[in-house]
C-alpha cells in the first residue's frame, strides 16, 4: 500500500492473510513458524509475528508428556499440537537428552514430528530428567518420550 504511485509502501503493523501462503525451502520441513519475513527490497526486510487463528483447547490431556529443560513442570499435552521440542537419546535408559536445535532457534513441533526427527539421526525420543541446552538455549518445553 505506496503512499503514491511511485511512492515507498506503508507497511501495516496488522496483516490478515486471506489464504495459505506457500512455503519455500526449509520452512517446507517446519509445523508451524513464530515469525514471517517479508522483503520489501533488497535492503529491507520486516519480521510479522505469526499469531495462530483463536480456537479451544482442553487445559488438560491424557496424551504425551511435556516438560521444561529441568526435567520438571511436567504436564500432558495433546501430541498433535505444536507445543514443545525434541531431546533424543541415544538409549532408552538415558537420563540426559540432547537439545536437537530444530530447524529454528525456540522451534515447537508436534511429538510425531519430534519422535521422527530423533529416529532419522538413529536416536529416540527419551524419558528424560534433564536436557542439555548449552548448544540450543533454554527456556524451552521439550516432548518427553514415553
């Protein structure tokens, strides 16, 4: 929206799509996205936050567990929503996981995608009492396995 024909666009602080945009590269192999880039020019990029249409979801789950980085807050979430990251083991009896980085720092993905994610590098997605986040950052749920 150019203040003039020729003028520089305005760009709105609010921004409602009216369709599914299309994905390109690694955003194909991602659940959901926090933020969209959009590049106004070569020189200008702006980041839109990406804010999920309302809708209803039960407090409480008898599905997969979720936890912080400690090992502790751990409350049943439903595994097809996007709410929590992926610690793999390399072994089932394993107490520490390993923080898988995602695809983008703080990335959140459904268990499925998590459990298959620690499967494709020959690990597992583990019961876990604490998580390594020296490489990745903390502040994170994390998918706990069953």
């Amino acid at each position: 929206n150019p203040i003039s024909a020729a003028g520089p666009c305005q760009l709105e602080s609010l921004v409602t799509l009216t369709e599914t945009l299309g994905c390109v590269g690694i955003e194909c192999e991602v659940d959901t996205v926090h933020y969209v880039q959009l590049n106004v020019s070569s020189s200008r990029q702006v980041l839109y936050e990406y804010v999920n249409a309302p809708c209803v979801v039960l407090g409480f789950y008898a599905g997969n567990p979720v936890a912080d980085a400690s090992g502790e807050e751990a409350t049943c979430a439903d595994g097809r929503l996007t709410l929590a990251s992926g610690p793999c083991c390399a072994s089932p009896s394993e107490t520490m996981g390993t923080a898988t980085c995602d695809l983008y720092h703080g990335e959140r993905t459904t268990y499925a995608t998590a459990e298959a994610r620690c499967m494709d590098e020959g690990m597992s997605l583990c019961s876990f009492s604490t998580v390594d986040t020296t490489t990745c950052g903390d502040f994170t749920r994390y998918w706990a396995g069953e």
